[in-house]
C-alpha cells in the first residue's frame, strides 16, 4: 500500500483570476503544467483577469 502525502507537500499554483492558491490534484496527474485556473468559474472568467 503506497503512503499518503500531506497536502501541505503536494505542488501548488496561484490562479491569475482569483489570486489564490490550489494544489495538484490526481485528476491533473498528466497535464499539471497545462492547468493555469483553480475551478471552471475561474476558467470561464479569465477575460476579465486580463484587465
């Protein structure tokens, strides 16, 4: 059985939207570098973080 991390040790990023944090989820294990926003809202409100 594999052991389980803390989520304080899993990698985390800032969302350029809402300015804060999120961490790795298992569901982004294959395209962690490609995932910039923390939720669908964000993601769907990205236009306005451009101001």
């Amino acid at each position: 059985m594999a052991r389980q991390r803390k989520k304080s040790d899993l990698p985390q990023k800032i969302c350029p939207v809402c300015h804060r944090p999120f961490t790795w989820r298992k569901k982004w294990a294959d395209c962690w570098d490609g995932v910039k926003y923390c939720s669908e809202r964000c993601r769907r409100r990205k236009s306005d973080a451009n101001c």
